[in-house]
C-alpha cells in the first residue's frame, strides 16, 4: 500500500511540472499525425474527442511509455543494465569478495534461502552500505563486505532481498522514471530563462522576455519551495514504512537475528540519528528498527513454543 501511495503522490508532484511544459511544447513544436491517430483511437475506447481528451491521451501516452520503459524495460535490457551499474558504481567481486560472497550465501542456503535467482555486486563506495536495483541486483559496499561479519551480511542481505520480493525495486524504477522526466521539464525551463535573459537586452522584446522569465523564476520557486520539500517529507515518511516492511521479510525467511547483529554493528559507526533528523532521513532510526525486530522475534520464538 505504501509503495502505490508513495508513487501516487511522486506522479502528482511531477506532473506539476511536467503538464506545462508538455502543453507549451505541443503548442510550439507539434508532431505531424500524433492528433490524426488519437482522434482514430479515442471512439475506439468509447472516449469523445475534443482539444483536451487528445492532450490527455497523448500526456497519458507519454507516462505510460517512460513508466514501461524504466520500469520493465531498462532493468533487464543487457545494455542498459551494463550502463545503469556502472552509475551506480556496481562491480563484479575480486576473488577474496566472491570468496567472502559465496560463504553469506552458503549460510543463507543452509537456512533454506534460494540466494541463486540473485546477482551480486560491489561498490568501492567509501559508505558502509547494501542496496537492491536492477532486476535482482543485490550490491554490498567494499568497507561493508570487509568489516562485517558473515552472520551480519546475511542479515543485511535478506533486507535486501526484502526489496526485491516487496516489488519496491519495481516502483522505484517507475518512480525513477518520472522523475527523470521531470527533471527533463525542469532543465527545459531553465534553458528557457536563460534564452530570455539574452534577449532582455533587445529594446523591443526587453519588458516582454524579463516578464516570462520572471513568470517561469516564480513558478520554479513556488514548485520547489512550497510543494517539492513538502512533498519529500511525506515520501521520505513512506520511504520509513518500505523499509520496516524490508525488515519484516528478513524475519520471515529466519533471519531476524542476523539483521538485529548487522544493525547493531551498523550503529556503531554511525550512531542513531538525532531526533530532528528523522522528517529528512529515508530510513528509520537505527535503534528503533532494532528494537521493532527484537519485539518481533520474541513473538516469533513465543508462537512457536505455544505451538510445540
């Protein structure tokens, strides 16, 4: 639920942006036959068609198509997937790393974890750090790999494998998409300022240019200001739940107390986070996901001496 919801509302945000400067540029810049085929198409959905059902079919179209390709398209295209971890700094393991690598998922295996339909990475991130992508991506960082212990990367790891069975890879990548989009309007917007302030200094078009690009400044700041912050708060609210939910998988497939041990030894190096950071963090506070795993394990180890 949280992932729809989290996706619901990053389209929203996005679309703010993205439904302007898509209006403008059909406007200036139309495409021969793209409105012949949608009056075509439309009746056939038993839709009417007017000036705003083809806008909004061909915007619909255009979401649509950056959703399929990001989100199931990209993550398994070879070439695409060879480009994406080499941005995410992702790496095949050297012979000591696979070494360390095969012995996590051998614990793993004997617990009766399928660690096979999963591909393993490192990243020579200076951060001590695990992450998902990709189709079954699961990537460790080279201070991680080194300074925890085989128990503890099991424990990390099957949060990660969380991920991926939660399909929060899969909305991510949808959101990512949209993003990317978005991003796209923004930097056009931007260009666009920076045009007008060339022209400012014309007498003719001088009131005119200085007009819209303050109109477009404006925008850009209420957007940013006032909606993207905001916005991000609340994500960054249902970012915490995705994560518990990660946690909540490692105790399902048994190992709870690895992922207590990988946390513990993650809090001391970096400490919990202070109270006022925690409306900007994506993750809970460490102690407070250890404490959640310990009520849940102490469940766990109850239920089943009830059912004994």
């Amino acid at each position: 639920m949280w992932l729809v919801i989290d996706f619901i509302l990053n389209l929203l945000i996005n679309m703010i942006i993205i439904f302007p400067v898509f209006a403008i540029a059909k406007e200036l810049f139309p495409v021969p036959g793209i409105d012949s085929f949608w009056i075509s198409a439309l009746p056939l959905l038993h839709i009417s068609i007017n000036k705003n059902s083809i806008f909004i079919a061909e915007l619909a179209s255009l979401i649509l198509l950056v959703c399929f390709l990001w989100g199931f398209v990209f993550p398994y295209f070879p070439v695409t997937r060879f480009f994406q971890r080499i941005l995410r700094g992702q790496s095949k393991p050297i012979p000591l790393e696979q070494e360390k690598i095969n012995a996590i998922t051998n614990y793993m295996e004997e617990k009766g974890i399928d660690t096979t339909k999963y591909k393993y990475f490192v990243s020579s991130c200076s951060e001590i750090n695990a992450f998902a992508s990709g189709a079954k991506d699961i990537t460790i960082t080279q201070p991680m790999l080194s300074a925890f212990s085989v128990k503890e990367l099991a424990g990390i790891i099957a949060h990660e494998m969380g991920h991926h069975h939660n399909g929060d890879i899969l909305f991510f990548n949808l959101s990512y998409g949209i993003s990317i989009l978005n991003i796209f309007c923004i930097r056009i917007l931007c260009l666009t300022i920076s045009i007008l302030n060339i022209f400012r200094f014309f007498p003719v078009i001088q009131i005119f240019t200085i007009l819209i690009a303050f109109i477009i400044s404006i925008f850009l700041n209420i957007y940013t200001f006032l909606i993207f912050y905001p916005s991000k708060l609340l994500s960054n609210l249902f970012s915490r739940k995705i994560e518990s939910k990660a946690d909540v998988y490692a105790t399902k497939i048994g190992l709870g107390n690895e992922l207590i041990d990988g946390l513990y030894r993650l809090y001391h190096f970096y400490g919990n986070d202070p109270w006022w950071v925690i409306p900007f963090s994506n993750h809970p506070r460490l102690m407070n996901r250890v404490k959640k795993l310990q009520k849940r394990m102490e469940k766990i180890n109850q239920d089943f001496c009830t059912y004994r």
